[in-house]
C-alpha cells in the first residue's frame, strides 16, 4: 500500500519541524550514546524494566560504576538486553530469535478487495487481541473497504524457499471498526480461529525505550511475503504523537508493528519520511521527483515515522463510540497472549504415583501400612490457564462516574473546598474494608498495566502472587504461633519479602479503622522499603545529598534504594507524586489526625504533586477503590485543585 501523498506530506512537514531537537539528539547519540541524549529517569525506567535492579540502574544512570562492572553482576540474557539498550553491544542469544519468530506470527497481509473480489492493493495488519487486528487509516479508511478485505497469515517463506500454506480470514467490520485519519489507525475485527498466532497486547507504558534504542519491524512490504527488519531502525526522536527511527534500509510497510528489544510493540509504522528537493517535492533514489505511479521502494527515504502505542490507547480510551464495545475492551486489557511460534514441548507421558503412607514393622516382621494411590496423569505445567480476563485496564464508563461523583461540588475559597471536599469524602465512604491487602490490594487495584506490582519506593517488579503468598504466609503464621508467649510478629513481618505500606503510618492513627483499611493510602511495597522508611514523615533532601547507593553521607543521611533518609525524614526515590496524592486525601478523609506534618511539609507534598501527574496505574486504582469503598480521590481526579485547597485544615495540633 503506497502511502498517501498528503501523509507524506504532513509526516515531512514534522520531521523538518523537528531538525533542532533531532540534531540534537544525534550530536549527543553519536557522543555518548542513550545515556547522553535521553532523560536519566528514562533511562533508569527503561533498565529498571527489563530486569536490572533499581539500584544497578541508578548506579549506571548516574555513572557511578562502569557499565561494564555493573552488568557483569547481572544474568546473562538482561546483560545483554542492557548492552543493547545502551547501544554497547548488538549480540543475541538465540532465544531472541524465538521471540522474534513467536511475535512474528500475529502479523499479516492485508489483502484489499472491491466490490468485484478484485485485489485493489495490499497492507500490513496485526493481531492486537484475540478477535481485532490493528493497520494504519490509509490502509482501511472506511468499514466499506474492510468488508471486502482479508487477512492472510503465515504468507511467508519456508527455509526451502517455498512458500507456507496462508491462513485467509475475513475482517468484520459490522462488529467493530474504528478508525483514526489524525493518528492513522484502524481497529477492525476479524472472523476466524486465531489462536494459533497469537497476539501483540497493547502496553502504553512510557518506559519502553529511549532515544537510540534499535527498533524492528515485522512487514508484508508492497504485498511481498513477511519480512523482519531486525534492529535496522534507530530512535532518534520522541514526539508527542509519533516516533522517528532512522533506518538505512527499506522504509516500513504500512500498517506494520515496530518492536523494542523485548519484542513489545512500541508503534504502528505508518509512513517515512522522503528526501525532497527545493521545491519540496520527495525525490526518488535516482535524485527526480515521485510521479504518480511510483512505488514507495523507489523513494529515497530519510527516516521512518510511527504512531506511538501509548497515544493510540489514550485516543481508543477517551473515544464516545469506543464506550461499551467489548471487542474493544478486550484491546485495553493487553493481555499477554501465550508464546506462539517457539519450540514445542513433548507431550508428558502419563505418570502413575503410589503414597505408601507410614510403614509400620511388627513384632513379627510383619509391614501393615495404609494404602493411598493417587494418579497423576500428564504434566501440571501443561494445564491450560484460565482464560484471562477481558476486562479493559482502565475503565472506559470511569470517565462518567467520576463526573457524577463531583456533580455536587461548587469551588469556592479554598477553605470552603476543604470543607466541601472532606463531607463528600466521608459521606461516600460506604464501605470499609478491613485491613487485608492479599485480598483487598495485590489482586487487582495495585496491578499496573503489565500485569506486575511495583514497590512503591523502589519500583521494582513482582508478580501480584508472590506478595499474596508472602502475606497469607504472614497471617498464617500469626494464627500458628498466636499463643505463644514473646512472639514478636512485627519482627516476623520484617523478616518477609514483602509488605504494604500505608503512606500514613500506622502509629500515626493507632492502627484503627477505617483507617487501617482505607484503601486509598495503601502501596505494595518490599518489607525492606517499608522498614527503612519506618513511620517517619516524607521530606525533600538538598539535590546535593545525590551520592550513591547505600552510602552513608553527609551527616546521618543515608541514601538507598528505597530513598534517602535521616532521623525523622525521609524522600523516597521513586512513587513521590503517588504518595502525596494518597497523604493529601488521607487529610481531607481524616482531618484532624495527622500531627506529623505542618505548613513546610504541605509545600513539599504540593510540590511532588505538581511534578509528577497521575498516570493510568492511578487512574486504574482511583477506580477500582471508588467501587469498593464508594469514595474517590480528587487529587487524582481533578489535579488541578490542588492549589484551590487549603490542606493545612487537615493537620492536627
């Protein structure tokens, strides 16, 4: 599918735009590579989520250690990813092929039809769910088009040379299409079996790359059978609504994925960026301009451009005729598909176990036992899943609620809005959870978009299993051991993985309930975060304390992982913008509670509310927490009236 001339334009007209800051970023690329032109909180993000431990990632952010000492240390698969991330190394282990082979399958060739059957032109599309492929609006502009087209899978070359057998499947644009000519997408359903490709879920998390991080491409270019770009594509700039990535090969087909290093979906590619003359015309390989006619493999390309996943899903969230179509609800959730493409197991033989019990040896040398037979057939790991949940992550009638829930509220001065906030506050508290984060938190409210728990200090990644084991363990061992004498349970739970963290401390408020229980204040978090913050109140460290981990400096500020801290204060080094929000509600639901804080400690509360907004992880939470307990927090909500109350009636005297 040539891509259209008033896309090429508009895709131009950006990349010109953008010549300072993209200069820019290649002076500094070519210097010192990702380190040097990208934001360190970036790249501490990036290295945090591919597998390198908060403190390793800060220690290379900050050039601590050398690169090299630091991922010595590391396994070998997240060194290599890290090296690669940094552009210090382009090896491979083989088993990046697998991936490269398992995501490959879900894209296909988008055969476009008229009325007639007649083949009109070709694309690239991709399963981004179960039932729902995505390409670009220029490839399917209207559900008239898509009715008439298909998709084929596996319409590739075998080692031999030979062509696969193609899977053809039908689009169903009755069941949903939706379509985008300012971001140039297209989400259409498809009829069909699917599951023997797979699907590419869609993540908008921003810590999938940085500028100069190699890209790949998976394409069916000018309708040819599927080809990979395997890391021929650069990230050299990061705009609001697309990617630019320098590649000196072929351009992208249209409608193709662009994948990390992880094999995540990072953009949908849909045009690159022409050589043009005086007059602005793009010129072809051989210095005269494109006629009509002329395919897009004889252009002379600068730069590919694509949309980015994560304004894609902003758009898809906030549309009106997105609201309440499960097809679409299925794509929000980004469900991680299972592996497709990768070596097969061996089907397990049946294995028969016999439990002999207690044997026991008479006077007589007679064995009497009991006898239990338990037959275990075939392989436990092999036992398919549960089918995973369609549920969309952020949830699309939200929006609604939450204009509801405020319908009541008049700004006025920012004393009166405390006071409006706080009754509205406490009135829909209809329910109060008991204090239970295994079944209350780690399921569901505390889960970011990955499917993972971060810790709220450190940000590392967990599962939600391993901090629902760790505290069912923790209950269990409370009601094995409750009557024992001397038992130190605080301790117990200190010497656990993992933990919660209230932002207000629970000494602060005696442990009571609601309290205990509101959900709104409680963060998953390591128990050694939680331990080295202790109950003291949250304070802003001079930039200069700025050392390294775990050592002690100036004074008693020691600096670690989870933050820094002295005496009576700490600032934590990650989650700061969350917590504020959780403390500032916790003042205006409990006013008159907290004593720890005073007019200096509200500022630097305002402050990191202000730096960072909240993202979906937020938004997921203030949700879910509205539905459970009735009530929601404004800050998240409405950041912005924050500086239209006058928090300083929630503190205690």
């Amino acid at each position: 599918m040539d891509v259209p001339s008033d896309v090429l334009a508009d895709t131009q007209a950006r990349f010109v735009r953008r010549n300072p800051e993209r200069e820019d970023h290649l002076q500094r690329l070519n210097v010192g590579g990702p380190l040097a032109a990208e934001s360190p909180e970036r790249v501490e993000a990036r290295l945090t989520r591919v597998g390198v431990p908060m403190p390793d990632a800060r220690a290379i952010v900050e050039g601590h250690r050398p690169l090299q000492d630091v991922t010595a240390r590391l396994p070998e698969e997240t060194r290599l990813t890290v090296e690669r991330v940094l552009g210090a190394n382009d090896l491979v282990n083989v088993a990046y092929l697998d991936l490269a082979r398992a995501a490959s399958r879900a894209v296909g060739r988008i055969v476009l039809r008229d009325n007639r059957g007649r083949v009109m032109g070709f694309g690239t599309g991709w399963l981004c769910s179960p039932h729902a492929i995505l390409t670009n609006h220029h490839v399917l502009e209207a559900a008239a088009t898509a009715k008439n087209s298909v998709i084929e899978f596996d319409y590739e070359l075998k080692a031999d040379g030979t062509l696969r057998e193609r899977i053809t499947l039908p689009l169903d644009p009755d069941a949903l299409f939706l379509t985008s000519e300012k971001l140039d997408y297209s989400l259409v359903a498809v009829k069909g079996e699917t599951s023997a490709f797979g699907w590419l879920p869609l993540f908008g998390s921003a810590d999938k790359n940085v500028l100069g991080e190699a890209l790949s491409i998976v394409q069916h270019p000018s309708g040819e059978p599927k080809q990979v770009a395997l890391r021929e594509n650069r990230l050299v700039d990061r705009l609001p609504d697309f990617l630019h990535y320098e590649t000196d090969t072929a351009p992208g087909s249209s409608g193709s994925p662009v994948f990390n290093d992880a094999w995540e979906v990072v953009a949908l590619h849909h045009s690159g960026v022409p050589r043009t003359d005086g007059q602005g015309r793009p010129l072809k390989r051989d210095g005269t301009p494109v006629g009509p006619g002329d395919p897009d493999t004889a252009i002379d390309w600068l730069a590919n451009e694509g949309v980015r996943i994560s304004r894609l899903l902003e758009d898809l969230r906030g549309r009106a005729d997105a609201q309440g179509q499960p097809l679409v609800a299925e794509v929000l959730a980004a469900n991680r598909p299972p592996l497709v493409g990768a070596p097969e197991r061996a089907a397990p033989e049946a294995v028969n176990l016999l439990d002999l019990g207690t044997v026991r040896v008479g006077a007589d040398g007679q064995a009497t036992f009991p006898v239990t037979v338990r037959f275990k057939v075939g392989d436990s790991a092999a036992t398919p899943a549960p089918p995973a949940s369609t549920k969309p992550y952020l949830d699309p009638q939200d929006a609604a609620r939450a204009q509801a829930y405020y319908a009541g509220v008049s700004l006025g001065t920012p004393q009166d809005n405390f006071q409006a906030l706080s009754r509205l506050l406490t009135d829909t508290h209809t329910t109060t959870p008991r204090y239970d984060p295994a079944a209350e938190l780690y399921p569901e409210i505390d889960v970011w978009p990955d499917g993972k728990i971060r810790s709220i200090y450190s940000a590392r990644e967990h599962s939600p299993q391993e901090f629902i084991a760790a505290d069912r363990a923790v209950q269990e061992r409370r009601e094995r051991l409750a009557r024992l004498e001397n038992l130190n349970v605080e301790a117990l739970e200190e010497a656990l993985p993992y933990n919660c963290e209230h932002v207000v401390p629970q000494s602060w408020f005696g442990k009571r309930e609601p309290m205990r229980g509101d959900l709104h204040h409680l963060f998953s978090c390591e128990a050694t975060c939680n331990s080295f913050r202790g109950n003291t109140p949250y304070f802003d460290f001079p930039d200069d304390n700025a050392n390294p981990p775990s050592e002690v400096v100036r004074g008693e500020v020691v600096r670690g992982d989870c933050g820094q801290r002295e005496p009576g204060e700490f600032e934590p080094h990650w989650g700061k913008g969350a917590v504020a929000r959780a403390t500032l509600y916790f003042l205006l639901r409990y006013p008159g509670v907290v004593r720890q804080y005073g007019p200096a400690q509200l500022q630097t509360l305002l402050a990191w509310h202000a730096a960072e907004a909240p993202g979906d992880w937020e938004k997921h939470r203030n949700a879910l927490i509205g539905a459970r307990q009735g009530n929601r927090n404004p800050l998240i909500d409405h950041p912005e009236w924050a500086e239209q109350v006058d928090f300083a009636r929630g503190l205690g005297t």
